[in-house]
C-alpha cells in the first residue's frame, strides 16, 4: 500500500509535460475592460466617434464560443478624482464636469477644443479611467495575464488642460502614472499604432525618462505633430520615438516600424510593462484614415508586441482602444488581436 501513496505523490508533484502544458494554456484569461455605460457618451447623429464602433465587437466577443475559455469581463467603477489628477488639472477635470452636466439631452463642443459632449460624457469619461484602474490591477495582482480596454471616449489627444480630437481623459497616460504610483513600476513602455499622432500622451512625458512614447502614425494628418525630430525634451530626451508614413502605406511599412526601430530601441530601454493604445483607424477603409493595415498586419503587431513583453515585462501588457470609425473592421481587428494574444501564450 506505502507503495501505492508513493505512486500518487509521484503524479502530483512531477506531471508529465503536456499535463503542465495544458494546465497553463486553460489558466491562460485575458480581462476585457467594458461597460455598457461607455455608450451614453452621445456625439450626434452620424458623428463617427459613435457607440456602435464598440458595441459591434463586444456584441462579437461575447458570442464567441472559442474565446470563452480565456476572457473574463471585470467589474469597475468611476476613478476616483486623485487617480485623473495624476495627469490632468483639477481646473480641466472640474471644467468637463460643470460644462457635461449642465447639458440636458443636447450635445456640445467642449470649450477647450473639438471634442462633442453631452450629459452623460463626463461620467462616462470617468469610467473609462475606471476600466483602466480594473485592468492594471488585474494584471499586477496575478488575476489575468493581460487585458484589452475596449472604452470610450478615446484618449490620446487629450492634454494635461485640454481636450481635443474626440478625447477627454487621456486614458492611457492615467494608466501609465497609476502603475508607477500604486505598484512602483520603473519603466512603461507606450505603443501608439492609431492612424493619428498621440499628441496629448507625447506632451504629458515628454520631458519623463521613466516612460517611452513610440507612436507609428499617417502624416502629414491630424493633428499635425509626431515628426521623427521631436524626441523629448530634458531628462525625456531619446524617450519618445515617432514613425511618420505616407498615406497609402501599409503592413509593410507598419511592421518594418516596430521591427527596425521599436525593437532595437527597446533593448535599450526594457520596459517593465507595455501599454499600447490601440487605435485601429490606421485599417484599410476607415472612415477617418488613409492608411491601409490589414487584419493580419495588426496580428503580426501583435506577436511583436507580446515578444517584447515576453522578455522584458514578464508578459504584462494591456491594449486600450483609441480610433476606428468603421464597426466591421474593429470587430475583426480587435479579434486579430486577441487570437495572437491567446495563441501566443498557449504555445
């Protein structure tokens, strides 16, 4: 009978490897930050900043059986004031807060630039951060591998005291101070892949050692900034790194980006987490974008990306959506991307 004990101890602490290798590919999740709140931002009719650019690929997503096993779908709340105010003024968010709610079902320009509000926007903007917030802690805590904020408002645009280009808050610069805030995170990388230049999360690091901004974008285009010359400033100087392609310019010259410039300059850098902001109007067909990524090109961006948080951040990274104004292509982009996700941990 000892014999037979010895057996059983021998299974549970020494399994074969395929049974280690399916425990780890089934214990494989991926947070996806969403909220039905995120649709009461009203932008008007036709306007293309709308909420069935998300709804289409979320409807998607919940319906799929195969990524069942590996999502789950957090719960979170409003930011709290603190959080935003790492990176915006108290002037700007009270300045949102009082020129949304004052609104009564109508719709507006906010002050500070060309972003359309509405009652709700102010809110929903905060929630945005809120998805955020659940998604870092996901990660840093151990809960998920990584996660895909799929919110709205957008972000990129937006500055410390302004917003502008559709954006409010901008989500992921929050995102980037909160991980070195709450968890102590040295160096973050940010991937900026949208179709326009992310001038609001440039500004906000530019002169920031700690954080490197890496954006691949169409010029020249709105908003007119991200030249390859523009590299930081002070202590931020050789931190920020911009691509600018022609339009027409395709994978081709997207993955040519990440692997000869993003790549080497990571080396260098080694970041401790990867957060990428996601904008998927650089497809082919947007209604905004002249630029012409494929479904396979943003699933090659994907494997590059996920390569680098392999050796460097211990596979932590999160995507967040910015742009993409045409509902079928965000649907399949945003699935391209998962798949390389799951795929490349499974293998």
């Amino acid at each position: 009978m000892k014999y037979f004990y010895y057996f059983l101890i021998m299974v549970a602490f020494f399994q074969p490897q395929e049974i280690l290798a399916e425990s780890k590919k089934n214990s494989f999740k991926i947070a996806v930050l969403y909220d039905d709140e995120f649709l009461l931002h009203n932008t008007g009719l036709n306007h293309p900043e709308n909420p069935n650019r998300i709804s289409h690929t979320i409807n998607f997503l919940k319906k799929e059986y195969r990524f069942k096993a590996h999502l789950i779908w957090p719960s979170f709340d409003y930011a709290p004031i603190d959080i935003i105010n790492l990176v915006h003024s108290e002037t700007y968010i009270n300045l949102v807060k009082r020129e949304s709610e004052r609104l009564n079902k109508t719709i507006a320009t906010l002050s500070t630039g060309d972003t359309v509000i509405s009652e709700k926007s102010y809110q929903v903007a905060r929630k945005s951060v809120g998805a955020m917030i659940e998604g870092i802690d996901q990660i840093m805590q151990g809960h998920v591998s990584q996660a895909f904020a799929f919110s709205r408002p957008p972000g990129h645009h937006a500055l410390r005291d302004k917003g502008m280009g559709f954006c409010i808050f901008n989500n992921i610069a929050i995102a980037a101070k909160y991980l070195q805030k709450k968890y102590g995170v040295n160096r973050v990388l940010i991937v900026d892949f949208d179709v326009h230049h992310g001038n609001g999360t440039q500004d906000i690091f530019y002169s920031d050692n700690s954080v490197f901004y890496f954006s691949i974008h169409q010029h020249p285009f709105y908003p007119g900034t991200g030249r390859p010359s523009e590299r930081g400033v002070g202590d931020g100087y050789g931190f920020t790194l911009n691509i600018d392609l022609p339009k027409g310019a395709g994978d081709k010259e997207f993955i040519a980006g990440l692997t000869e410039q993003l790549i080497p300059a990571m080396d260098q850098f080694k970041p401790d987490f990867i957060l990428v902001s996601a904008g998927l109007d650089a497809h082919d067909n947007d209604l905004l974008g002249q630029l012409s990524y494929s479904n396979i090109g943003y699933s090659k961006a994907t494997d590059i990306l996920l390569s680098l948080a392999k050796k460097y951040s211990m596979n932590r990274v999160m995507f967040v959506l910015e742009g993409g104004y045409e509902p079928i292509n965000n649907k399949e982009s945003a699935e391209s991307i998962l798949n390389m996700m799951i795929s490349k941990y499974s293998n």
